[in-house]
C-alpha cells in the first residue's frame, strides 16, 4: 500500500500546480468564483499532500535508509542527460512533512483571515504556487532542477510580498526581496554549473553531471580531487551564497524584515517556516560537499553566528510587532547555519523543523493581534491583550517559552545544538550561541510582557478572534509542545556520518542554557513588566534601533553610488555612443546638403567647379610625381 | 631686377599668358552679360595660343610647328566662337535677355 503512495509522489508536486491553473484560468474565465470553492480546492490539495507525506514518512520509519528515486529525461546532449522527476529520503521527507503541514494550518488559517479581501482568489493562487515550487523543491533529484524551483519560490515570495501591490512600501519591499535573492541566485548557478563543469569534463561518469543528490558524496570527492584548494573553496562560497540570500544570512540578510509587509499568513508560512528554511535545507543536501573542507565549513559557522547575534540585537529595539519576530527568524536561521557549519548536523535540522513551528505559530498569533487590533502593528499600542484574547496569549507563551531554550521542542533542539557544538570543541561558537539564547529570551518574552501584559494602550476594544484562526494556532501549539519527544528517533532519522550519540553529558549544557535563558526572561520581566527605569544606553540603543545603518549603507550604495555610475554611462551612451552615430547621420546630410546646394543650373558656377576640380587634381598629381621623383634620387633609383 | 624686366624671356610670355588666362576665367565665371562672358573665352583662347607661340619660339625653331598650329587654333576659335554665338542667338530667341542668371536650365 505504501508502493502506491511513493511511486505516485509526484502527483504531490502537481496538485497545486492543477489548483493555482484552476484558479487563475477559473477566475479569467468566470468559472470559479466563490470563495469558499476556491479555498476548499487549496486546502484539499495540501491535505492531499500531508496525507503522502505521513504515509511516507511511515514507510521510511520503518526502512531505514530507504531512497526513492525517479525521474524522466527532460533534456539529452549526447551523453549528457539533464533529469526532472522526484527524489525521496530522510531529509526531503522531513522537509515535505514540514512544508505540508505547516502549510495546510496557515491555509486554514488565511481561509479565515484573507476572507475579506478583494483579492482572495488571487492570493490562494499564489499560495498554491508557492506550494507547488516549495515541494518541487524539496523532492528535487538533482541539482538543476533545484535551481528551477529556487527560482520558482523566490518568485512566488516575491508575488506574496508584494500581494498589497498598491501599497508603496510592499511594493518596495518585494522588489528589495528578489533583487536581494537575485544575488544569491546568480552564485547557485554558478556554482551549479561549475560543479557540472569539472565532473562532466574530468570525471567518466556524465551521469554524474546534472548533480544529482542521491550521489552527492561522490560529487563531492570527485570535485575535491579535480580541483584545487582555492577552486573548491570558490564553488562551495557561490553555491553558499544562493543559501546565504534564501535565508537572509548576513550580507543579504535586510530583505526579511522588509517583507513583513505582505500579508501575515505569509510571513508564517513563507518567511518564517518554509522558503527561508530552503537555504539550511540546501546546506543540508550539499553538506557531504561543504564538509571536505574546513574552511568552508567555518565560513558558514562565522556568518552565522554573525548573522544571529547582529539580528538578536537588531531585535531587541524593534517597536513593529512583525519586525521583531522577522529579526527572530533571522537570528534563528542564523543559529541553523552555525550549527551546520560547526558539525552539529542533526542539531541544525531539528531546529529547522521544531523552529518552523513554533516560529509559524508565532506569526499566527502576531497575525490574531493585528487583526483584532485593525491593523495596528506597533507594540507601544497594544497591551493587557491576554484578558481579549486568552488562547492567543496562550499560545504566544508556549512559543516564546520554546524558542527561548527553555521548555518544549525549542529546548530539545537548543540542547542538540549546544552539545553538538561542545562535542566539536567548537567553545567560541558555544559562547556566541549563548549570548543569542540570552538576547532571544529577553527579546522574545519583552514583546510577550508588552502586547500581552500590563494595560491596554489602544482605543478601540480589540475584537475576538474567530474560531479557524484560534484552531490553526492550537494545533501548532500542539506540535511546539510534543515535537520535543521524537528527538532521539530524529537523531536516528537524520544523520551525517556517525554523527549520533550527541546527548551524553548534557547536564552542564542544559543547566548553562536554561539558567542564561531565565536570566533573559528575568531581565525583561523586571524591564518591560515591573517597569523599572532603566538607563538606555543611547548609541547602543540607535544602533540597534537603525540596524547598525546596514540598510542606509545598502541605500547609499545604491542610490548613491550606484545612480551615480549609471547616470555616468547613461551619459556616456547618450552623448559619446549615440552621438557617433548621430554624427555619421550629420556628416551625410552635411555633405549632401553642400551637394545639393553646388547645384544652381548656373553654367558659370559649374565652370567654376571643373576649373577648381582640375586645379586641385593637377596640384596633387604634381605634388606626388615630385615626392616620386624624390624618392628615386635618394634611393639611387632613376 | 632691370635686367629682369627687360631682358624678356619665357617666363614673361608664360606669365603674361597666365593673367590673361586668369582675367579671361573670372570674366567667363562673373559676368553678368552673357556677350562678356563670350569675349572672356576669347581672352582664355588666346592666352593658350600666346603659350603655344611662347615655346615654339624658344624651343623649336626648325619645324615651327608651334607656330603652325597656333594658326590652326586661331581658326578654330573663330569657328568655336561662331558657333557660339548662333546658340547665343537661338537662346536669345527664347529667353529674351543677356543676363546669364536667366540662363540656369542645366539645373533641369
């Protein structure tokens, strides 16, 4: 029975393609117009797709080290031969389980949440697409094909982002996104096709070329042999890259805050739990690769760690609601890179899954707030909103509680994390680790003490919330709260190497992590819910409120510097090139002009003409059988 | 620089040639009265056979073919001269002046 549900995998990856066609052509051809068809077809193919993944997911439990594999010839250059089709193991299993479900919870949750808007055909639309691309991408068996639905995801994010399109800075903000991704995008490619390059050209085995992923090891060591160090390490910085800008790491990390203005079902499902988690996913297939060399793998680390901690930090000062879960994303994300750059593979991974969670729940619960609140972002107006809406609070707490590092999935996984990097001897990643689980704490429970505690700032009462959105955010709460137990199976599940037995001697991590995490919730507590006076640190506190001016520089190199060039070569273009041309085009009319204005009918001026022409020709041929003649004599030739 | 001026060789013919042949050019070109410009090519006419006389009489004193032929041409400028003037006359007929801005139809 579970042959059935495998072999016809695919179907998963083409139900939401059916359902985003059926509705963009439904709503071009006056055929599907209610809503609740259109969200019923969403939820319905998403459903399909989480009952694949489970039962999958079942089978592979049962099999270990089960692959499933298969793929049509989609291009063929003699021996080459470029594969689409689907590619099924532990990782991608996980990932579409991930993916599915956190996805039918947030359909769920927009069915109710978008109800009002204009444009909810359009929306489903685009999350079906981003559907169909996200689980594309997960079960893609090479590495091209990964590139197509990378591809297809950045610009499913983009349409999301930008789904307000009216609205200036949502505008803005999609196209800051996918020029952002765009970046990274060109460094996937290139590195892909220079991965394709050096095992087509040296290895035997073309099939090898298209980079499949059931044999990346032996990508790996072969790339690792034909290269040189400097070219290894070259490829491995430009595939990272395409990570780098998918997860918002930090040279590209300022296109996740900004994408808060699309709506916030989106920034939960797309922007917290699934597409940015495509980067770690990628780090994750490519890891046999990266892992050959150490620079390479301390280069993930360092950038993210940077990235967490410069976020965690950025966090703190935020005052949009939004804002602050988007740095949290970040820094989580930054969390994952490090601990797969520092050998705590598993670790890494279980944090993607627990953090896509609890992190998508967050956003929900953010969502219920702005919502009842009538859009009012801003966490200096809100306050005492657990008597309004109980379950909401609730839920929040469970999150905020988790991904601090102190109970529930978010410990498991912190817990995998920090031994992993002690078990590595990784002791400066350990103490940056640390000082982000400090930050995260004390950010995460300040917006919890703000908009939930204390009394309320607002002015008008904040409305209930109805019941599919409280249901979506339940059951991720139930996930957050349980997902904690399949730590030792997830360890058996997903793993790299011998890279298993990582939880002995947890005492002393444990009681550091949760002891620093209590400190956090303790000094925001004092903080933000006695309200103590407190001194702020002004510099400190403008560099964090303004993000250390990374996005001014961003301006200013782009704007400034970069206008300035383009209106040099504008210039350039204008002026020199075309002027060239134009020049050409004068000198003709000039000439024809003089032309056409010799030509009087006059016999005296063509007179004038003939006798001036003979004189000028006479002249010139007297002056050349002089040099002639000159040459002759001197060179004793007559 | 008397001497020059006195002791008359070929360059004084040559030159005398010259400007008369440059008058009889800038007549041809600027005047306005179509019978001027016919008397400026008989300026031209015979500043070529002051040329042609010129070297035969300082180069070739045994056939005198210079001589001879600038005889010839002398006749042939007459007859061109003729000529010219029975198209002068024909045109004349149409066009009912002298002035040789009427006479712009190589234009057509």
């Amino acid at each position: 029975m579970e042959g059935t549900f495998i072999n016809n995998i695919y179907t998963v990856i083409l139900f939401p393609l059916w359902v985003f066609l059926l509705i963009i052509l439904g709503r071009l051809l006056n055929v599907i117009q209610s809503r609740r068809v259109i969200s019923l077809l969403t939820l319905a193919s998403t459903l399909y797709g989480v009952i694949f993944a489970v039962v999958t997911f079942l089978y592979m439990l049962k099999t270990p080290d089960y692959v499933y594999e298969n793929s049509y010839a989609f291009l063929r250059i003699e021996n080459y031969t470029l594969n689409f089709g689907v590619f099924v193991d532990n990782l991608s299993v996980i990932m579409l389980l991930v993916v599915t479900t956190i996805s039918f919870l947030v359909q769920l949750y927009s069915t109710n949440y978008m109800y009002k808007d204009r444009s909810f055909p359009r929306f489903f639309a685009y999350l079906n697409l981003f559907n169909f691309s996200m689980i594309g991408l997960v079960l893609s068996p090479n590495l091209f094909q990964n590139y197509v639905f990378w591809e297809l995801v950045g610009v499913s994010s983009y349409l999301l982002i930008g789904f307000w399109y009216k609205k200036p800075s949502a505008a803005d903000a999609a196209k800051k996104a996918f020029l952002m991704n765009r970046i990274g995008d060109f460094g996937l490619l290139a590195g892909t096709i220079a991965i394709s390059y050096f095992i087509y050209r040296y290895s035997d085995e073309a099939s090898l070329a298209t980079v499949p992923f059931s044999n990346i090891g032996n990508i790996g060591d072969y790339l690792y042999s034909y290269t040189n160090d400097a070219v290894f390490v070259i490829i491995c910085v430009l595939l990272l890259f395409g990570s780098f800008a998918k997860s918002a790491q930090f040279p590209l990390h300022t296109w996740l805050a900004d994408a808060m203005e699309g709506p916030t079902p989106v920034s939960a499902l797309i922007h917290s739990a699934t597409m940015v988690a495509a980067g770690v996913y990628l780090i994750a297939r490519l890891y046999p690769l990266y892992s050959l060399s150490d620079g390479v793998m301390n280069f993930i680390a360092i950038i993210g760690l940077i990235t967490a901690l410069i976020c965690a930090y950025f966090a703190i000062t935020q005052n949009d609601l939004k804002r602050i879960l988007a740095y949290s994303t970040n820094s989580q994300l930054g969390l994952m890179f490090l601990a797969l750059g520092a050998g705590a593979y598993t670790g890494g991974l279980f944090h993607l899954v627990t953090h896509a969670y609890f992190k998508s729940m967050l956003f929900l619960c953010s969502g219920i707030v702005i919502h009842s609140l009538a859009h009012q972002q801003d966490i200096r107006f809100m306050g005492g909103l657990r008597k309004y809406l109980p379950l909401t609070a609730a839920c929040y707490l469970i999150a905020c509680i988790s991904i601090s590092g102190l109970l529930f999935s978010g410990f498991c996984s912190k817990e995998m994390i920090l031994s992993g990097l002690l078990k590595n001897n990784h002791y400066i990643f350990a103490v940056g680790f640390l000082i982000v689980a400090l930050m995260t704490a004390f950010y995460m429970f300040r917006s919890y003490f703000v908009v939930f505690e204390g009394d309320f700032k607002g002015s008008n009462v904040p409305l209930k919330s109805p019941f599919l959105l409280n249901l979506s955010i339940s059951i991720l709460a139930v996930f957050t709260v349980f997902l904690g137990i399949f730590q030792k199976g997830f360890e058996h599940f997903i793993k790299f190497g011998n890279d298993i037995a990582q939880s002995e001697n947890l005492l002393n991590p444990v009681f550091i992590s949760v002891s620093i995490a209590v400190l956090g919730i303790f000094l925001a507590f004092v903080i933000y819910c006695k309200k103590n006076k407190i001194i702020k640190p002004k510099i400190l506190y403008q560099l964090s409120y303004n993000r250390f001016y990374i996005d001014n520089f961003y301006d200013f190199l782009s704007k400034k510097i970069y206008y300035t060039i383009s209106n040099i070569c504008a210039f350039i273009d204008k002026y020199l090139v075309d002027g060239l041309v134009i020049l050409a085009g004068l000198n003709t009319r000039a000439l024809s002009w003089v032309f056409s204005k010799m030509q009087t009918g006059n016999f005296q001026s063509y007179l004038a003409y003939a006798v001036i022409f003979l004189a000028i020709s006479f002249a010139v041929l007297m002056f050349a059988y002089t040099m002639i003649m000159q040459y002759a004599f001197l060179s004793g030739v007559s | 620089m008397i001497e020059l001026l006195f002791d008359i060789g070929l360059y004084h013919y040559l030159i005398l040639a010259l400007i008369l042949f440059s008058i009889g050019f800038f007549g041809a070109i600027v005047a306005k009265n179509m019978l001027k410009v016919l008397i400026s090519v008989e300026f031209m006419l015979t500043a070529v056979n002051i040329n042609f006389i010129a070297f035969a009489g300082f180069f070739d004193n045994i056939k005198l073919s210079g001589f001879v032929f600038s005889l010839f041409y002398l006749a042939v400028g007459a007859v061109e001269i003729a000529i010219a003037l029975a198209i002068f006359y024909l045109m004349f007929r149409t066009k009912q002046s002298v002035n040789t801005e009427d006479y712009n139809c190589g234009k057509e």
